[in-house]
C-alpha cells in the first residue's frame, strides 16, 4: 500500500479551513482491506515538529474496513478547524497563525505531507 497526505493549499488566510486528503493506492497484484476507521488512520497536523492536531483525537473509533483493489486509489478527506486537540477533548483551541506539517498513518504505514502555512 502507498500513502499520500496533502492539503489542499499551501497557505490559508485568516478564518479558511485547510481540506486535508489522505489517498491510497494498493501496489501489490491482489485485492486487499484497510481499515480507514479512527483506530488504524489518523492525519496528524505538527507545530515544530509535534502534534497540534490529530484526526483521531475526541472522535468515535468504529472500524471502517474498505476494499482495495491494485492500482485504484482510495481517498479520505477531512476539513481541518485549525484548532489542536492533542491536550485533551476539553481544552480545544484555535492554533496561532505560522507553520505546520502534516503527517498521516494507516496502521504500520506512514506518509509525510510537507509543510504549510496558516495567517
């Protein structure tokens, strides 16, 4: 399986929200199932090299198998609120304009994003 993560910009004015999209493509010669539920995926905004915001923090975490055929890709996109919510459900809150990355996994797999601004 290959991974990609990107936004859909690389830089956001005050007040727009960055569209995050996480595709995947199997690479091997046979079908295969992915989890893309909140437990196995996760897209991860980093502020100096550490988690700001994680998609998987303060959601429910059902399974979400999804079939993969060879060579068709698959895709997962989140619209991102520019808030962090690494320090718990409670305490969300707007992050400061400056620069970020983005960095997404799918189970063992793992893919960065490069890097983005926010004004």
């Amino acid at each position: 399986m290959a991974l990609r993560v990107t936004s859909d910009a690389t830089s956001y004015p005050a007040g727009v929200q960055p569209t995050l999209t996480l595709s995947l493509v199997d690479v091997g010669s046979k079908p295969c199932v992915v989890d893309l539920g909140p437990t196995a995926t996760s897209i991860t905004v980093l502020s100096a090299g550490k988690p700001a915001w994680t998609s998987s923090n303060c959601v429910d975490k059902p399974a979400r198998p999804v079939n993969l055929t060879p060579s068709a890709a698959q895709e997962l996109k989140l619209g991102w609120d520019r808030t962090t919510n690494t320090g718990g459900c409670s305490s969300v809150k707007a992050l400061p304009p400056g620069q970020y990355e983005l960095l997404a996994s799918v189970g063992h797999a793992v893919a960065y994003g490069g890097a983005f601004s926010l004004a």
